[in-house]
C-alpha cells in the first residue's frame, strides 16, 4: 500500500468518523476522491438511501467514487468498474477489461478517466500493471 501524506490520513479519518466504514486508502485528484473501503463495508459508506455518500459530496463540493476491497487483484478491479458487468484477465503486467460493447464506454470513462483511476488504484494497492478496456 502507497504511503499515506497527513492530509490523508486526516481525510481517511474525516470519512470513517462520518460513515463508521473502514477505509484502506484514498485517492484525491482535485475533482473526484476515491475510497477504498474495507470488505463489507460499502452500505455503511453509501449510507441508508444514499444519505451517507450524498452528504459527504455534499461537504467536500466533489465527485466520489467508493471501491470495496479485496486481496484478490481480479475481485478488486471488478470492485473498481462495479456496477458494469467486466470480465478480469491478467496476463503478465497487463490486465484486459472484457464487457459488452455497450458497456466499453463507462469501463472506459470520459477521457479515459475511469481507467485512469483503475491504473492508480491497482499501483497504489497492488503493483503496477497496465489496465486496457
């Protein structure tokens, strides 16, 4: 796991204090934050009917996006694309997104922003592979 800067880990506490979810790490780019939660813990950073997530986009004025954990690569990239429907290969440093041709452009995001934040994520927590949609 990527080291954490102060802001960080005042951030990760901010977000378990007002959801009660574990968080593992986050990623800020100015405009959307990404949380990976703890597995099992994504309905308690969604919160009932959304309440939790909506009132944190709310107070930080930014996109978010959650990710749920887990300590198998293949589970953890699908976690990143949810709720799209992905097939996961890894082959060597590369790992293959494979969904519907209706599906490619969220997988791939505007301007490529999604899969952006899948390379970030999966550098941070696992290692650094290339992701291709």
């Amino acid at each position: 796991m990527t080291k954490l800067n102060n802001e960080e880990i005042k951030m990760m506490m901010y977000l378990q204090d007002a959801s009660g979810a574990a968080v593992r790490d986050i990623y800020d780019d100015g405009k959307t934050l990404a949380i990976v939660v703890a597995e099992g813990d994504m309905g308690k950073m969604i919160g009932p009917g959304g309440r939790t997530i909506n009132s944190l986009k709310g107070r930080l004025k930014k996109e978010i996006v959650v990710v749920e954990w887990s300590d198998e690569l293949e589970r953890f990239v699908s976690n990143i694309f949810s709720p799209i429907k992905v097939n996961v290969v890894i082959e060597e440093d590369t790992i293959r997104i494979i969904t519907n041709a209706d599906d490619r452009k969220y997988v791939i995001g505007r301007s490529g922003n999604k899969i952006k934040l899948a390379n970030i994520l999966v550098e941070r927590n696992f290692r650094k592979m290339e992701i291709k949609a």
